[in-house]
C-alpha cells in the first residue's frame, strides 16, 4: 500500500513538471494556447471560426426545418457569408474600432457612455442599414435570384421581425462582449452566439430555406438561374462542351468569386482561400 502511494506521488511531481505541450498539462492550457493562437493568427483564426460557424449554425438550421436531405449549396452559401461578415465587418468593428474609440473600461473605470454608443451604433445603425441589406442580396445572388428591386421589398417586408429578433439576441450578446471579453476573442465570441443565432433566424421567418430552392418565382415574375438537377436537352449539352469545367463554374458561382477576391484584397489569408474554394466545389459539385 505505501508503496501504491509512492508510486502515484512520484507520478503526480513527474506530471506537474511536464512541459506545457505535454498531454496532460495541454489540457488544461489548452484556453490559454488557443487565445494566444488567435492573437498571433487573426485572420486564419477569423477564418476558421467563421467556417465553423457557418457549418454548425446552417446544419442545426436545416436540422431545426426538418430537411430531409442536407442542402450543400446553401450551407456553402453561408459559409462564404460569414467569412465575409467576420472578416470585413465584426473583426474591424468590435476588435479595432470599438476597443479603440468605445472602450469599456478607461483606465480602470467603467465608462457607460462608450458601452452604449457601440451597442447602439452596431444595433440600431450598421445592421438594420449594412448587416441585413448585405445578407438579403448576397443570399438572393447567391440562390440565381439577384435583383434589387425584389430583394429590397423582402427586406422592407420582413424588418421589424427581423429587428426584434436581432435585438433580443445581440444586445445583451454585445453588452457582454463590449464590456467583458477581450478584443481579440471578440470574433470567436460572437461565432460561439452566431451559430445559434442562424438557427433562431431561421425558426423567425423561414429565410434560410429559400437559399436551396433551385428555382422560384418572385413578386415579378422573374424565375431564378440556379440549374436544377434536370437533364439538358440535347443542343444544351452539345454547346456546353465548348466551354472547360472552370469558366463554366466561375461564371455559375460569381458571388463565389466575388467573395474571393473581396477576402483577398483584405487580408491575403490563404486558409480563408481555402474556404471559399470549398464553398465553391460544395456549391457546384455536391448540389
């Protein structure tokens, strides 16, 4: 017996020296490695978190609408999305610009005045006017049914539920992060929300699932491009093998493209790169 215990205290030493890559001591330095991996790495982190994002948060949607078979277009379609948002909209705003010009904390006393203004600005100003007009065309582009006119008047159509929904979730969301968690964890924060946050947009009105239909009509009457899965006639066929695979699916997947060069220009990630050529494939292959 007082050998058993020996034994394990001498276990218990070896393992408490054990450096911090060690299994055993990773575990629990393993909050402290990622939050140091995301400050040395935004924008491949930013990346990362926002495809997991879009994966997690558009499956449980789907899930949530009974679906019964996944719909691969559309949950690239919101991948492509929230690398977009994360990247040219919340990493700036809530890791830069509010840290800089809102902070909650100024030297060591809480300023109220600064965590209202942000929370309002982003609320009541960038997502009612930047946030949800963006995301109504770039899924109508995306879906084949890009027209301004039409996605507008949705837009007009669908706002006070869609603004109370947001509110509800994303005020208190923002008064915690604002106020409580630091800047460069910000993004991974709101991954964490927003992946819920799909799925409570989807049960609110039903939006996500016109992303996979293949083909709708509108108000207007205008018919959306997105191909079915219907056999082409003949001469269709005949005149698409003139055309190589790539141009044919660049020219098909342009919101695709659109996206690429967008995250390109504004951070040069090759992992975001990544992503959206998988999006792409996802969109054109498995749909």
């Amino acid at each position: 017996m007082l050998g058993r215990t020996a034994l394990l205290c001498v276990l218990v030493t070896s393992i408490a020296e054990v450096a911090s890559w060690a299994v055993p001591a990773s575990l629990g330095a393993a909050p402290v490695l990622a939050s140091r991996w995301i400050m040395e790495n935004p924008h491949h982190s930013t990346a990362a978190i926002s495809c997991m994002r879009g994966v997690i948060g558009d499956c449980l949607a789907q899930r949530l609408e009974g679906s019964k078979r996944f719909d691969a277009r559309r949950t690239a379609t919101y991948v492509s999305w929230c690398n977009l948002v994360a990247e040219l909209y919340t990493r700036p705003w809530n890791c830069i610009i509010v840290s800089r010009y809102f902070p909650a904390i100024v030297g060591s006393v809480p300023c109220w005045h600064n965590l209202l203004t942000s929370v309002a600005i982003d609320n009541f100003f960038l997502s009612p006017f930047l946030y949800y007009p963006s995301f109504y065309l770039f899924k109508d582009a995306a879906a084949g049914c890009f027209n301004l006119r039409n996605t507008l008047a949705q837009y007009r159509r669908e706002f006070w539920p869609q603004m109370q929904l947001l509110w509800a979730v994303w005020i208190p969301t923002q008064l915690v992060s604002f106020s409580l968690v630091p800047p460069h964890l910000r993004v991974a924060f709101s991954g964490a929300v927003g992946a819920l946050w799909v799925t409570a947009l989807s049960a609110n009105t039903k939006l996500l699932a016109t992303m996979g239909d293949a083909c709708v009509v509108d108000d207007y009457g205008t018919k959306c491009s997105v191909p079915d899965n219907q056999p082409k006639p003949l001469a269709e066929r005949e005149e698409s093998i003139d055309h190589s695979w790539l141009m044919a699916t660049l020219a098909k997947n342009w919101v695709f493209v659109l996206s690429f060069v967008a995250l390109q220009i504004a951070t040069g990630a090759m992992f975001a790169v990544g992503i959206l050529w998988l999006s792409l494939l996802l969109w054109s292959g498995l749909s």
